[in-house]
C-alpha cells in the first residue's frame, strides 16, 4: 500500500472517530489507526515527531504545530499527537518551493 494510501486511509479514520461515541468503536478505529501507522512504518521511514520535522526544517516546534492547524504540512494524526512521514515532508518543501524571479530589468 502505498503512503499516499494509507496516510488517506488514516484521515478517514480519523473523521470516524471523532463522529463516534461507543467506546468500543473507537478502540477498534484506534486499532485500525495503529496498524496503518506500523505500515508507514514499515515502508523503510519510521515517522518524525513535531521536534524531529522542526529540526529538520530549522523551525520552532510552535511554527510545526501553527502549520498543523492550519492545515499547512501534512501530517498524520494519532490521537492528539502528529505524526510526520519524511518522504511527505520533503516533497512539500520541494513542491512549496517558489521559482526564482529575476529582479534586474534590462537597460534600455
């Protein structure tokens, strides 16, 4: 499965279980949640805390956490915590990144 895939997979879990109020729906998401995440897991790239991508992008981890909020960097959520896949986290530098722009006009 590919992480794409599952990183859906587990947004979708996660709007289920903040619909549901039985306690044993909500353990069997959890259980769900936890074994996707043991996928991603698996694929070579063990997840990053908030402190892991914050270093990592040389920011604060309020700067990460302000970004999770407002929906900025993907992540995967687990629980109350955020969970940041690597190979993610470099393509949405790579793809956030804006091409340089000559600022010299020509003489004429």
């Amino acid at each position: 499965m590919k992480s794409e895939t599952i990183l859906t997979a587990l947004d979708t879990l996660q709007e289920a279980m903040q619909q549901t109020k039985s306690p044993s729906e909500i353990t069997a998401l959890s259980d769900r949640m936890i074994a996707l995440i043991d996928r991603l897991g698996d694929q070579g790239e063990p997840l990053w805390s908030i402190e892991q991508a914050a270093e990592y992008l040389h920011v604060s981890r309020a700067c990460i956490q302000r970004w999770c909020r407002c929906e900025m960097i993907p992540f995967v959520p687990f629980g109350a915590q955020k969970m940041f896949l690597p190979s993610a986290i470099r393509k949405w530098l790579i793809d956030s990144t804006k091409k340089p722009h000559s600022v010299w006009r020509k003489r004429r």
